[in-house]
C-alpha cells in the first residue's frame, strides 16, 4: 500500500493525486458535494496560514470566496494539502474504523524511496512475550490498522489521538537497528513516515502485527485510565483468554527496550502541568513534542558571523526575561544590546531550542512565551523544518535573539537549571563589581547597556 509524502511531480500529477484524495474521502462518506467549497476554502487558508475552523461560505461574500479558492486551490502544495485531508479524517471519521479509512485515503499518495534499505534483521519480528503473536485462526487475525481502531473504540479514544497512537509506532518501527543511518522523519502534520530503515517511506503495513499488539498493551497499561484499562484489554486482545491478557499486560511492562515517553510525559515537557479541555489542543501539545523529538541535535553549533541580518523594527525585541521562566520583566542585566549579526543558521536555533527544553526545567511554552507573540503551532512548524535556510524569520530570529543574551549574560545556550544559572549571574556580578571597585569605575555605569528597537 503505497502512501508518503516528499517526492513530488508534474503540476499535472500533483492536480491528479489531490482529485484522487478527494474521491477517497468522498468514498468514504467524510466529504459531501456541499461540503467540497468549504473543504478547498479550508486547504487554500492553511496555505496562507490562516486556517478558519468551522467557518461557513455564506452572505455577501460567498461569490468572491468562491472565486478565490478556484484560483489559489490549485496551488496549494501537497503537504498543506495532505493536512486538510488529515484534519478531515480526524473530525469526521468514526474512531471504529479512523485508521483503515486513513490507510485507503493516504494509499493514493506516491512511494518515496531514496536511500539503501538496512541489510539488519527487524528485532520487532521477534515476540517479545508468549502473548505477541496472535492466536486467533488465520483468517481472524486482526490488521494493525484493524488492532488500532479497535482499541479507539474501546478506549473512545479521538481520532486525531488515533492517527498520533498510529504515526508513533510506524516512526519507531523505521529505526535501521544497529546500521548506519537514522530514524524515519515523522510529519507531524500528517502523521506519516519517510525513510527509515527500509530506505523509503515507512507504512503501517511494513510493522510486524506482533509489536503493534505489544505497542498498544503498553499504551492500555501506561496512557489509559484504570476504568478503561480492562474493557480495553478485552476486545483488543480477544483471541486470548483473561488469564492470559493479565499475564501479557505484566510481561509486557518488563521488557527491556529503550524508554519511550508517555504521552502524559510528552505534554508536560511542552506545557507542564495543565489541563487541556479540547483534543485539539493536546494534539497540538503531541505535535510539538514529535517535532522536538525530531530535531536535530547533532548538528556544529559553532558561530556563523554573518549568517544573517537582524532588523528590530520585526519582530521586536524580546521584552521578557531570558534567565527565569517565570519571569516576565527582564532583569538590569539584560538590557543588553545583542547587536544585528545574527551568527546561527536555522538548523543550529532548532537544535539549541531542542537541547535547551530537553536539558532545563523550562517547558516548552515557557520558551515560547519568551518570543514575544509565537504561536504554538509557529513554533512547532519551526521545528519541523530542516536545514540551515528553512525556518520561519520570526521564530528564528526571536530564538536567536533569546539565545544571544544568555551568552552575553555567560548562562550555557545549551540549558541548565533556574537555580544554576543564578549561581553564575551572583559570581559574574561579583567578579564585574570587584573589577570596578579595582579600577575605580562606577558599577552602575559600567553594567548600563542600550539595546535597539
């Protein structure tokens, strides 16, 4: 079943893979006729960054809108696209059967492939436990899609924590295990898989049925609520009996692998303790989270002088404070001027952000609070960027700007604690005061900086 994203074709071929979508979803009774103009309006206003929800074509305005979208829909491109489609599945397909209507419709989609496949044997073919491999007749044997949607319904899970639930497992399968190379690129926005161990676009079809019942036991056990837990159990698991699910419910919590986060973890490195009231939200806090995970932190972050200009006039300066989350005035000590030499690129701003969440106490909207304005699904798209040129100007020279007065303040770029860093800040403040007693200048004067905008 071929589906992922990335190698593009002809306009013609493009115009073809977009009809062919919209014929799926409409096969699949997720988009009606009348539906179709409000569906475009919705691809052409993510395009533009502008997404309006729910927002109806009615009134004085219908004729001009309509015009509009016949001329821009054809130029939205596939992943912005791809998105809307996705945004349909998740509000309108049933949670009993979110995945295997995601599979039909993302089949249209052309293979990429790009790079060698691994020569190293899955270890996900092996069982882990006596209870991986399905004991249900052949016949009977549950899909991985088919394993997923029922846990959705039994768990009445979102169908956009669905397709997350799915797009984790395909991204985890597509490691290469012990080979050179890397982890497939996860598409937050699309909840597809490119490269991998396979050398082209990861499927669900591609995982081996086993660890996607292991995968999901783990979920059951670590994601769900105990009232929720049994009844899950039960119908996901039905081709064994309740003495052998509680049995594989305890084996599969002792298997040795690397530690995954759980999604409650995952929401707490972006928004800490809060309570999220509509799944949209926490699928936006689980995006954000993937992204993070997914940057890379690998790359040289020694200066590039030059690299580009920054212009205060926008965005502004940041006004808040860089040295405590919760901080909003900045400090005397930053009032600094940070100058209009801009010397990181975009794939080293992504990194120092990932590596200064992952390594301080500082959650991801504390970071982003900072920017001056950022919204959270700026900031994630920021980061689901690659590369030295790509990424939004505003995030990147916000993230730049907040980054350049921790190195001016001698506070690591690359993160530690609150407390740490005002241990640094007390030593520099009496290393700068005994200079200036020693050379009889006034402390004050020298510690005054300026700054522009």
């Amino acid at each position: 079943m071929p589906y992922p994203v990335v190698t593009y074709g002809t306009a013609d071929s493009e115009v073809r893979v977009k009809e062919q979508l919209i014929m799926k979803l409409q096969d699949n009774g997720l988009l009606s006729n009348e539906e179709l103009p409000q569906f475009k309006y919705n691809a052409v206003a993510f395009f533009n960054k502008q997404r309006v929800g729910h927002q109806q074509l009615r009134g004085q305005d219908r004729r001009f809108l309509q015009r509009f979208i016949e001329e821009k829909f054809s130029e939205v491109p596939r992943p912005d696209f791809v998105h809307t489609v996705v945004d349909q599945i998740e509000k309108r397909a049933p949670n009993n059967r979110c995945i295997q209507v995601y599979e039909d419709i993302m089949s249209v989609l052309p293979r990429n492939e790009q790079q060698l496949a691994s020569t190293k044997a899955n270890p996900h073919r092996n069982p882990r436990t006596p209870f991986s491999i399905s004991r249900a007749t052949p016949g009977s044997i549950k899909s991985n899609a088919q394993l997923i949607d029922t846990l959705a319904s039994a768990a009445n899970l979102h169908p956009a924590t669905a397709t997350m639930l799915r797009g984790e497992i395909v991204w985890s399968d597509s490691h290469p295990w012990g080979a050179r190379g890397s982890l497939g690129m996860f598409d937050t926005r699309s909840k597809l898989v490119s490269g991998g161990r396979l050398g082209r676009d990861h499927m669900l079809s591609d995982v081996p049925n086993n660890y996607v019942r292991d995968r999901l036991m783990n979920f059951i056990n670590t994601e769900l609520d105990e009232s929720r837990q049994e009844n899950a159990r039960r119908v996901v698991f039905s081709d064994l009996t309740p003495a052998e699910i509680e049995q594989y419910s305890k084996l599969i919590m002792e298997v040795p692998e690397e530690k995954r986060k759980t999604e409650n973890e995952r929401i707490a490195q972006i928004a800490g303790d809060g309570t999220f009231l509509e799944a949209h939200e926490r699928g936006d806090i689980l995006n954000q989270a993937l992204a993070l995970e997914n940057v890379d932190k690998t790359v040289d972050l020694t200066p590039r002088s030059g690299f580009a200009f920054r212009d205060y006039h926008y965005p502004r300066g940041i006004k808040y404070s860089v040295i405590e989350p919760g901080l909003n005035e900045p400090t005397p000590e930053e009032d600094a001027n940070t100058g209009t030499d801009i010397d990181r690129d975009c794939g080293q701003i992504r990194a120092m952000i990932a590596i200064f969440i992952t390594n301080t106490e500082w959650t991801a909207d504390q970071f982003r609070l900072k920017l001056s304005g950022v919204k959270r699904q700026e900031l994630t798209r920021f980061l689901e960027e690659e590369g030295p040129w790509k990424g939004d100007d505003k995030v990147f020279e916000l993230a730049w700007e907040f980054f350049k007065k921790r190195e001016m303040l001698g506070l690591p770029i690359t993160g530690t604690n609150t407390s740490e860093d005002s241990r640094i800040l007390q030593e520099r403040d009496a290393n700068t005061t005994k200079h200036s007693s020693d050379n009889g200048n006034n402390t004050n004067a020298a510690r005054k900086r300026t700054r522009r905008g």
